[in-house]
C-alpha cells in the first residue's frame, strides 16, 4: 500500500511535465505560425519600398539596379526564414522524444499501480479477490443489477472442520485445503460469477442472472470432493448459505441475511442433507442404465432360445393330432414360450430396446380409452377417480408403452390396497425450470405433460424407494410378482424421453409422477390394419442371414414348406460371397441386424447396389443404432421383432415382397 502512495505523487509530476511539453510544441508552433507572418509581410514590404522610388523618377521598377536589390534583399529574408524554420523544427522533434518518453514512463508507473492495487485486492494463497475488493464491488455489482433488471443471488460457504485439519495435519495441509477449494469453486461457477475469499476458511461468491433456487446445482459440482495430503485424503466438506439481492438491500442488509442462512445451515445440515439426495438420484439414474445394457443383452440371446422353442412348438402343433396328448404337451410349452416372450418385452422396455412406433397422443384419450380395462383389474372396494385437464397438450409416444404404464402402475396401487382405497388418474399441462432442475439435476427443463398416479395405500419407505425402479426388485410375496412392473415402466418413460419420480410416505399412500415432453403437433390418426391377409406363401429366392444356427435352419424349413427358395449364410462376409456365386435372381434379403463383423445393415447397403430389385427384411431380437435412432424406426425399414411366429414371418416376407411388385 506504501509503494502505492509513492508511484501515486510519481505519476502526477509526470502529468505535469507532459502538459508542459505539449505547451511547449505549441508555443513553437505558434512561432512558427508567426515568422511565416512576418516573413510575408516583409517580402510585401520589400517590393514595395523598391518600386516606390523607380515609380516616382518614372523608371521602370523591374530595371537592373532596383532588381539586384530586391533579389538580395529576398534572398536573405529567405536565408533568414529558413534557419529559423530548421531551428523550430529541431526543438519540436526533442520535444516529441522527452514526450514519447515520459509517456512511456507514465504507462509503466500505471502498469505497476494497476499490479499494486490488484495486490491490494487480491488473496495471496488461492488467487480470487479479498474482501476489499467485496467492499468496493457489491456496491457496483447491486446498482447494475437493479440497471438492468436482472436477481443477483449471494452464496457464501465455509468450509467445516478447517481448525482441526489445521491441528491434524498442519498449516500446508489447511493451505492445500483452501488453494484447491478455491479452484473447484472456478470450475463450478460461470464465468460472470465473481468468487471472493472473505478470510480464513470463508468463501463468498456473487451469482448474477441467478435465482436462488439454482444455486444447489454450483453446490453438487463441490460436493464430494476431496484433496491428498501426504497420502491422506481430506474432504471438503462445507457449509452454505445463500439469498437473493432484494430490491430495497444494500451490501450490508444482503450480507447479514447470508450470514444468518449459513448459520442456519451450520445448524441444521440442511445443505448435506440435500446434496446427499442430489447424488443418490444421479447414482440411481447410472445403476438403472448398466442395469437396462444388462437387461438387453440378456434379452438378445433370450430372444433367439425363444424364437427355437415357439417355431418347432408351432411345426408340431400344425403336423399333430388336435386330439393327441403330445399336442395337449405342446400347446403348454407354447404358452409357457408366450410368458417367456413377454417377460423378455418388459426387459427391452427396461433397456430401451424396443422397436416402438410413436405416435402423436391425447393422454386423456388414453386413459379415457383404459377406463374399461381398468374396470376388469381394478376390485370394487377400490374408488376410481379420474382428473383430466382440459386442453392438455400433446405427447409422442408408442400408444401401447403408455397403456402398459398405466396399467402397471394401476395394478401396483391395487395390491397396495389390499382393504380398498382409492385410485387417481391426473393429467395436467406443467412447466420444469430451472427451480425444478436445481432439485432434479437429470430434468432438462421445459414444457411437459404429466401424467399421474396415486393411490392411498401403506405407502413406500425411503429405502424402498431407492430400489423401486430396479428389476427382479419387490416386496411381494415369491410368485406373486416378477418384479419388472416397475421397471418396465422406467424403461419406457426414459425411451420416450421423460422422467418418472415417486413421492411417498408410509400410511400416506404413493403417487407416480410422469412427465413426457409436450409437442406442438396435431394428433395423428391410427394407421388402418390391412383387411385381408396377404398369402403366406411364395416362389421367390431369399437369402437367410443369421449368425444363430438354430435359428437360421428353422427359418430356412418354414420358408421351403412355404414354397420359398432360399440361400442362407452364417454372417454378412459370407452373404456377399453366395450373392457372387449365385447367378438367378434374389428377391429378398432376410437378415439379422446385430451380427459380428459385419451388421445387418451394412451388408444390405453392400448388396443393394449390386442388386437393385432385392428387397430387405430385418429381424432382431432387440435394436442398435443401425436402424434405428433410441428406438424408433427409420422410416421405409421393413422389421420383424424376434421372438415371432412363424405365422407372422410367412405373412410379413409375402407382404415385403408384393410390396416390391406394387400389389
């Protein structure tokens, strides 16, 4: 602060210099101004006193005596003139050096004031401005606020236990703590927010265009963290307390109620308490996505077992005796294949999956449609109460996923009232801001229908609502619940793009809250299923792609009873060879998407240039991102989902292939 006083009377002195340096060069221009003047008027004056006495005596005044004085007398005053012009030019060049100069002094004075005063300003140990600079800036910062009408919000932390990290570990370990604190308050902030160290383990931080709400999401970036000391792991574990800049506040009234929320917080945990939420929401979402990439693995390769059990279930249910017991035999496997087909859609659904068709929806449609369904599942002691808003807005998503939801979601909050209660189905039109996503840090704010459900049954505990998305996860009694119900649900709301919460308590019932994107487009008709069924059967050549052999030779003996050659290859290297060799016509290509080496849908894009008049036919037992973009179809793909019937696969192939004849 010393040698910012000292360079203060320095610069002035250098001011004055400058303003007489400059008064100098104008005085030199003036003189200049003025010989120039002069010169002039006694140039005039020169002619004039030589012509006066020749015109007198009558002689000309251009005679050779009169000229050779005027000549001589011009020439000096120029001689004259011009040394007097060298001299002044000669001045005002020393005198633009000494000022070039002494500016240049007088910016490196300002340089190393401006270095001095952000010293000043400037916390020694972790680089972010002191609470000097505070004093001097909130005032600034409050009156821009109210200038241009933006909410300035103030959070002020302080670190807990920082004495005792001192007495444990010493003075370079409570230095590390603070030094690398104030970095992750950096990465955490944007950078219009200003963080200043208010002294010892005390941080403050000014967050304009920042509501309140908003400022748990700065606060989960800094929990958690922790910085190695000598081998040890020390935790940042802090306090906080924050509020908005009212309109009526000055510095002093904004940082008293700061203040008094950070004691609060000391108190009462209340920060911890709800960053600690925060981070189990985000570790549920994690847990839930490896589950769901479990989940579609498994369901792939079941799908293909699947698909073998239900195909020869079907070939001998068409060659046996209605009448036999060995099709009485066959007729159980087949449904027990059915349950097994379904239980493997609730695991795609889980894992996001499934081929879906979306559409554009009215929920109260929906559920207005679901309302007799409901009936059948729903017992009598249970009342129904539906709440349906005029004028909700519209949703895209697959109609039956939605149905299932609610169903599902229905016949939970049945078993949860084993002595009746009461069932509600509410639909409502909601904005999620920036508030909302504060607490539910996964939420991407916007426009959003919801669609609740609840019930006034036993209610969930806390525990059980950490796993309650979880498959196989349920409180039901062994055989009374497969434990997907829920599961499925969350794997569907997440593959329509939305969000699903549960709020409950114990002997206060539960409610689902689920809330799909809103779009702005009209309801889009149902699609018109085809009257009459195409024939099964057919000549054509396909070419069977499908890396699982007893999948690929049952397809292979359905297509040849139904008349149909066909070529088949183990994997897309081997397609494209017996494409080469054969040398007839190939009107479809039936292949599986997933496959090693080479996907279904590279191999058809190698081989539909070679062969333009071969329609493709996909089939999987789940999807990836060949053909389809997080679940939805692309559009002119024709697919088949496996597990399915032999029935559907003769009637889809007669339906790709006149689709290609233009019947």
């Amino acid at each position: 602060m010393k040698q910012e006083l000292h360079q203060e009377p320095a610069a002035d002195l250098g001011m004055l210099e400058i303003q007489g340096r400059l008064r100098q060069l104008e005085q030199r221009d003036l003189w200049l101004w003025g010989a120039a003047i002069v010169v002039m008027l006694l140039l005039i004056l020169a002619v004039v006193s030589f012509s006066l006495p020749a015109l007198a005596q009558e002689e000309s005044p251009f005679s050779v005596h009169h000229l050779d004085q005027a000549v001589q007398g011009l020439l000096g005053l120029v001689l004259l003139f011009s040394i007097h012009v060298i001299y002044q030019l000669i001045l005002v060049r020393r005198l633009r050096r000494q000022l070039a100069h002494q500016l240049e002094i007088i910016a490196r004075q300002e340089l190393r004031t401006e270095q001095l005063r952000q010293l000043v300003l400037t916390d020694p140990l972790t680089g972010l401005y002191n609470r000097r600079f505070l004093e001097q800036h909130l005032v600034v910062e409050i009156a821009r606020s109210r200038r241009q009408d933006y909410l300035l919000s103030v959070l002020m932390l302080d670190l807990n236990d920082f004495k005792q990290i001192n007495d444990c570990y010493g003075h370079s370990a409570g230095d590390l703590v603070l030094t690398h604190f104030a970095i992750h308050i950096r990465k955490a902030i944007r950078s219009s927010d200003i963080p200043i160290r208010m002294g010892g383990d005390e941080f403050l931080v000014l967050l304009p265009e920042c509501r309140p709400e908003q400022v748990l999401s700065v606060l989960s970036r800094l929990h958690g963290l922790e910085v190695e000391h000598h081998g040890r792991k020390i935790p940042f574990a802090f306090s906080a307390g924050w509020a908005a800049c009212q309109p009526d506040d000055g510095p002093k009234q904004i940082l008293e109620r700061v203040d008094q929320a950070l004691l609060t917080d000391k108190l009462t945990g209340k920060t911890q308490q709800e960053l600690n939420r925060l981070e189990a929401q985000i570790r549920q979402a994690e847990k839930m996505e490896a589950v769901g990439r479990l989940a579609g693995g498994v369901a792939h390769d079941f799908n293909n077992l699947l698909m073998v059990i239900r195909g020869y279930t079907e070939l001998l249910l068409s060659r046996a005796d209605q009448s036999d017991s060995l099709s009485a035999s066959a007729k159980e496997i087949q449904k027990a294949a059915d349950r097994a087909t379904a239980l493997t859609q609730q695991l795609l659904a889980l894992s996001r999956k499934q081929v879906v068709q979306p559409q554009v929806l009215d929920l109260n449609a929906v559920v207005a449609d679901m309302d007799k369904l409901l009936r059948r599942v729903i017992r009598e002691d249970i009342e129904r109460v539906t709440l349906l808003k005029p004028g909700l807005g519209r949703v895209k998503a697959d109609q039956g996923q939605i149905e299932q939801i609610i169903m599902n979601l229905a016949v939970n909050a049945r078993d949860a009232m084993p002595k009746g209660g009461k069932l509600i189905v509410e639909t409502s039109n909601v904005e999620l801001d920036e508030g909302y996503v504060s607490s539910h840090p996964v939420v991407t704010p916007g426009s959003y229908v919801m669609l609740a459900v609840s019930d006034s049954g036993a209610g969930i505990d806390q525990e059980t609502q950490t796993r309650i998305f979880e498959p196989f996860f349920t409180t039901k009694e062994n055989g009374k619940g497969t434990g997907l119900g829920l599961a499925t649900v969350y794997g569907i709301v997440k593959q329509s793009g939305g969000y699903i919460w549960v709020y409950s308590e114990p002997g206060q019932g539960t409610t689902f809250k689920i809330y799909l994107p809103r779009i702005e487009e009209t309801d889009e008709k149902a699609k018109l299923e085809e009257a009459i069924a195409p024939p099964a059967r057919g000549s054509e050549t396909v070419l069977v792609v499908e890396d699982e052999m007893s999948v690929r030779r049952l397809t292979r003996q359905f297509l040849e009873e139904n008349g149909y050659r066909v070529l088949e290859a183990i994997e897309g290297c081997e397609a494209l060879r017996i494409s080469n060799q054969h040398k007839g016509p190939i009107h479809l290509l039936l292949t599986d998407v997933v496959m090693p080496q080479m996907s279904g849908r590279e191999l058809a894009h190698s081989l539909v240039p070679l062969r333009p008049e071969m329609k493709v036919l996909y089939m999987s037992g789940y999807t990836d991102d060949a053909i389809v973009h997080h679940g939805l179809l692309e559009q002119d793909i024709a697919f088949l989902q496996k597990p399915f019937t032999l029935d559907a696969l003769a009637h889809k192939v007669r339906a790709v292939l006149d689709a290609r004849n233009g019947k």
